[in-house]
C-alpha cells in the first residue's frame, strides 16, 4: 500500500517527485524516501513521517543538477515505520535503487539465500530482497537485472528502480500493483496513479498487468517480463491538478460530500431513460439475450462498497425480482462459492485495486463466471481484469473515508436494477417513475447539504461521547453500517451499525444517558416499527438523534434532533439518509482535531490482503 513516482527529464528532480508524492499520499503516509542520481553516485533521502517532513528535510541539502530520481511514499506491510524500513532501498553495493508497491511474497525465502551469499540486509522489509537481488544482476544492464530478478519474485509489484551509474534510464514494472507512464516533451514519469503526474503532462499510459518499461529522456519501450515489446495506447487523462486541490474545503472529505449532487449526476449522465423508464450501461458487454437469462447476481465488496452492495441485493431482489446475495471479498475467495452460468458477479471498488476484491474477480472468473465491475478508478486493475462494466464517474475521491463513490455506486447500482427489472417484472410506468424519482435526487441532495450548519452544531454538543449506536431498517439497515463505519474511521470513535429491530436482541444492554443513538427513521413501511425502538432508547435514558422524512413533525417528539431529508421512494431513500451521517461523522472528527483525510492506520487503496 504505497505511492511510487519516477522522473527523468530535463527538470530538477526533486521538486517533481515530492509534488507527486504529496498527490500519492492518500495511498500511505507514514515514510517517504527520494533517490537521485548525482554526479554518478545515488543519493537517498528518506525518513519516517509525512511527505512535508521529508521535503523539509531533504530539500536544503539536496544538490542541484538531478534529472532523474524515484520516490516512494509508503504504508507499512513489513517492518515498522522508521527510516531503514522507508524506501528507496539499495542494494549492497549501492549501485541501485528501489521503490515498490505490493508484496513480495517468497521474500523470506529469498533472503536466507542472499544471506547465505553475503548480503547483510539494512531493513526487515520485503522490498529490499528485490532491490539486492536487482543489485546482484546488474553489470551495467539495468532493464536485465530487473527482468532477472523480477523472475525469482512470487507476489504483487509495481517498481521504480534506477543505477547510479546510469543517469539516463528509469526502468518499472508492474505485476498486480498499478503504474502509469506520464508522457512529456523530452520528459518522463512513472507514478502509482496518474494524479501524480497531470499537473507536467495529460498524455499517459496505463501499464498492462505484467509489463516493463524502460524511460530515457527522449524514448520509451514498453515490454512484458520477458522483455517481449508490447503494444500500448496513449491516453488524455481529462481531470487536472486543480481538480485534485481542496476547493476551498478545509479536507478533501467535505470537498467530495459537497460534490454528490454532481457526482451523481455524472453517475446517471446518458445511462438514465427517463422517458422509457429503464436504463442502458453500454460498459456491460452483455447482449440483451444474456441479460434475460441472469437469475442470480452476486455482489463482491469491501468496505464502503459492501454496503453500497447491501443496498444493491434489497433493490435487485426487490424491485427487479432477480435473486442477489452480498460477500466481503475477502471471505468469497476463500469459500468454494456456486457459480452457475446464469450467475453474475459483479465486483464493487472505488479504487479498483482493492486486493481483496481483486482476488475474488479472479477467483470468479477462475471458475467461469462473467464477473463485471462497479469502479471509479478508470484504467485500474479491476476495471481492466473483469469482463465489462460501469465507470462511476465520481473523479478522483483523496479522502480515505469514501462517501462521493458511496452514493454514485447507489445509483449505479439502481440503473442496473431498472435495466434488469424492466426486462422481467418492472411496469414501463413504474420503470418512469423509478426514473424521475432518480432524476430528482441531486437536488434533494443540494437541500440537505444546507443543513450542514444544523448538523455541525449538533456535532457540537455529542463530538466528546466515546461511543455511538446508528439503527435502520429495510433500505436503510446498510446505511446504518455505512454512518458507524464513517465515525469510528475518521473520529476513532466506538460505533456500531444495527437493524433497528435487532436492538432488544443484545445492544439495548448499553443504552444509557452517554450512548447517543442515531436514527433513520423515514416515512416507509417501517416508520412504525423503528418510531418503536426509538422509544426504546427514550425509555432507557438514551438520547435520539433522527433521521426523518421532510414534513414528519410527529417525530420531534420522541428524537433530541431531528435532520430532515427530502421524500423519495424507499430504494432510492439510502442516497439521501447517509449524507447528514457523512456529514455528522465529519464534523464530529474536525471537533476532535482528527486527521481527517489521513486517519490512523488507514489508507485510501488496500492493496494488501
Ligand atoms: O476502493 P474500494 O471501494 O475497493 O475500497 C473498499 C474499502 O477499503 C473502503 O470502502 C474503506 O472501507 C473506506 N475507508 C471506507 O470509507
């Protein structure tokens, strides 16, 4: 779980490559590490902490006149933080150096038998096994020192690696782990992902899975493992830098809340038919034929997305009467899941290189699935391995806690309901009326979103309790889950999501005076039903903060605060009820001065199992 960024050009060098760094840091944060090549020699700098720590550290003794350089902004997998733990790392003889994103799987084997040849290692990680093993190759050839030591690696890399002795080529690869190749006017970069890189050059190219490549100042290659030359395609990569800044918010999490009424927008944008009552998701690659015939649809996620998933089995099964169920990707590729041929799979990423997820795609299709995708990342590993798909559209989402891609995967995910429920049991009437209740949606979000003072203050009088319960039900159970996981991830406050019915089975136990609960209790079929428990927790001492439907004033007099969200119909209800709850989780973790872009040991793209 790290950020690589590699430049060679014409440029200073080391004003690049931090700028790419602090643009990677949402993929790890706690070392940073710079390798140039100066006068012949390599010259490493690098430190525990954050990308700022580093720059301020290195930038008064770097020397000018480096073209050429890597760096490595790192989540740690093995070995602590610390400084001989943060890349670049080196080989014995000093003479290379390496970053890299993934894990090397048979490193502990590889490193008694470097051992046992003389190496003594400088760090515990993972990585430094393939840097001496690069190092011992090399003889001058750096492209086959890399391709020979990357033949003895079991495991996932994405790779910057250059020679002290050859300050005129950058070589990478990639097997598993992402990495793009910025194109520039006698210039080139490598990075992790292409926000590294937008603010020197638009021209890319996404690297395939299991591809070298080799980077002067005026030329490319682009090859396999085995240094078989490959076709690749140029790419405009059409967000800029000014689209990754902060706008104005003082965290990318507030920046992406606000942005969800365009964002789905963008979601549905030439997906939605109104007119027709239906959809169409030309991503799918499946003929209409084929889509009759799915009776069954499994849904794969971690995380934010799971939920979203969760979301998606109540629709699927409810309104387009098509069998679903939802795994933890995790758990789906360790069990011997059923597939039939009239089952999809669809895998559920923001980031398209979540490894869970990405190991279950591959454990579906293994066994002869269509596996399909539900990405915002575009070019990335899930979105390139699965069969078809739909791009979210949501732009780059920084902010660890995901609440922009959450409400585009809904509506996403409430187009594939309409398209596969207009082809069995959905009306062309109730089809319409699905379809303008979805066109309404963004500005019902835009209405809530002017609450944002309302909420703040009631953030403002719970932000020092040490735990919280979130209740829903039906449609609005996921979101529960989705609000808990939102506060304790970013405020590292205890929360738990729970069916609102499920409470009397356990959890009621810890009502009291200090266990602020949070309910979603709208006008749906189970009003009643949760109005119950709310009066549960009121009976206990235990203080209501709903979520109500716009004109319910019958709930005031149950709940401590109320926040109101516009009407619309019960499966579209969780895009609306989860925005006050990204917004409270916000607000509660700025009063408790989290890091809220960056929580504690988390990072934005697992990809680590
Ligand atoms: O990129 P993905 O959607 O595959 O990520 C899945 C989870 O890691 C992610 O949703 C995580 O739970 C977020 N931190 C939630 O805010």
């Amino acid at each position: 779980m790290c950020g690589i960024v590699g430049y060679v050009g014409k440029r200073e060098a080391f004003p690049v490559l931090i700028e790419g760094l602090s643009a990677l840091e949402y993929r790890g944060y706690d070392s940073a590490g710079v390798a140039l090549i100066d006068k012949g020699s390599l010259v490493v700098w690098k430190n525990k902490g954050k990308v700022a720590q580093l720059k301020a550290f290195a930038e008064k003794k770097v020397k000018p006149g480096s073209t050429i350089g890597i760096a490595h902004t790192r989540w740690a997998t093995h070995g602590v933080p610390s400084q001989a733990n943060a890349h670049p790392h080196t080989d014995a003889k000093n003479r290379i150096a390496l970053v890299h994103n993934g894990i090397i799987e048979n490193y502990a084997a590889l490193k008694d038998k470097l051992k046992k040849e003389g190496v003594v290692f400088k760090s515990e990680t993972d990585t430094e096994v393939l840097a001496q093993l690069v190092g011992k190759y090399y003889k001058g050839d750096l492209v086959g020192a890399v391709s020979q030591a990357l033949a003895e690696v079991d495991g996932t890399f994405g790779i910057a690696v250059i020679a002290g002795d050859n300050p005129d080529v950058l070589v990478g690869a990639r097997r598993g782990s992402p990495l793009v190749v910025g194109v520039g006017d006698g210039e080139y970069f490598l990075a992790s992902d292409a926000s590294a890189i937008v603010r020197y050059t638009k021209r890319v190219i996404y690297l395939k899975d299991s591809s070298l490549v080799v980077l002067n100042r005026s030329d490319h290659t682009i090859m396999d493992l085995d240094k078989k030359v490959m076709t690749y395609e140029i790419q405009h990569v059409d967000y800029t830098a000014e689209a990754l800044a902060k706008g104005g918010f003082p965290h990318f999490m507030l920046k992406e809340i606000f942005e969800q009424p365009d964002t789905i927008r963008n979601a549905m944008r030439g997906r939605l038919l109104v007119d027709d009552g239906s959809a169409r998701l030309d991503g799918l690659n499946l003929v209409m034929q084929q889509l009759r015939q799915i009776n069954r649809i499994i849904f794969v996620a971690c995380g934010t997305s799971w939920h979203a998933a969760l979301v998606g089995e109540h629709m699927m099964e409810e309104i387009a009467g098509v069998s679903a169920e939802v795994e933890y990707a995790s758990e789906f590729r360790y069990r011997n899941p059923i597939i039939d041929p009239h089952t999809l799979v669809f895998v559920i990423s923001q980031s398209g290189e979540t490894a869970d997820t990405l190991a279950a795609l591959r454990e579906a299709a293994n066994k002869g699935a269509t596996v399909l995708g539900i990405c915002n990342a575009v070019g990335s590993s899930i979105a390139r391995e699965t069969h078809g798909g739909v791009y979210l559209h949501a732009g780059p989402e920084i902010g660890v806690a995901s609440t922009k891609a959450f409400t585009s995967q809904l509506t996403v995910l409430a187009l594939l309901t309409l398209l596969l429920g207009r082809m069995r049991r959905i009306s062309h009437d109730e089809g319409i009326t699905i379809a303008q209740a979805l066109q309404e949606i963004p500005e019902q979000v835009k209405k809530i979103l002017k609450q944002n003072a309302a909420i703040k203050d009631i953030a403002k009088r719970y932000w020092k309790h040490n735990n919280f319960i979130y209740l829903g039900r039906s449609y609005n159970f996921p979101v529960a889950l989705e609000g808990a996981l939102k506060l304790k991830e970013i405020s590292y406050i205890h929360a738990e999501g729970y069916p609102a019915a499920e409470m009397k089975h356990g959890p009621i136990a810890l009502i009291d005076k200090d266990l602020p609960s949070v309910v979603i209790a709208l006008k749906d079929s189970v009003y009643e039903k949760v109005l119950s428990n709310i009066q549960e927790i009121n009976a206990r001492g235990g203080q209501v903060i709903a979520i109500a439907t716009e004109g319910d004033k019958n709930i005031k007099k149950y709940a401590a605060h109320v926040i109101y969200v516009p009407k619309t119909i019960p499966m579209l209800s969780p895009l609306l009820s989860v925005i006050p709850l990204q917004l409270l989780a916000y607000h509660i973790a700025a009063f408790r001065k989290c890091e809220i872009d960056q929580p504690r040991n988390l990072a934005k793209s697992v990809t680590v199992e």
